[in-house]
C-alpha cells in the first residue's frame, strides 16, 4: 500500500494551489473569471488522489476557457 498524506498537509496543500474548500467536499478551482466547483469524493478515499484530481480538472477547465482568460 502507497503512503497517503496527513489532512493537515492536504489542507496546507490545497491552499498552496489555490484551492478553495466551499462545502460537503466541494471545491473552487483557481479558473479567473469562472466559478467553478468540483467534489474530490469523485476521486477516493486517498487524499493524494483528491489532489491531484484537483489538479487534472484545474488543467481541464483551464484548456476549455483558455480563449476566455485574461
């Protein structure tokens, strides 16, 4: 079994990233002009999997709005 980490450091590393907590595991993705939410429970159990699925739908969201973002 990898090793997963600690609430705290996922916490510290969503912050990092600009990730904001909203509710119920929904979180706000640093898209400029755009609000959008995604839930990481779509992503596991692990956290490490809940961050980086932030990130792949960050990159995701940036692709489509690219046109859009100043």
């Amino acid at each position: 079994m990898t090793r997963d980490m600690t609430a705290a450091q996922f916490v510290s590393a969503c912050k990092r990233a600009g990730f904001e907590p909203e509710m119920l595991g929904y979180y706000k993705l640093p898209i400029p002009g755009h609000h959008i939410c995604t839930n990481v429970f779509n992503a596991g159990d692990r956290l490490r999997d809940r961050l980086a699925y932030l990130h792949e739908q960050t990159k995701e969201y940036l692709k489509k709005y690219a046109g859009e973002i100043r």
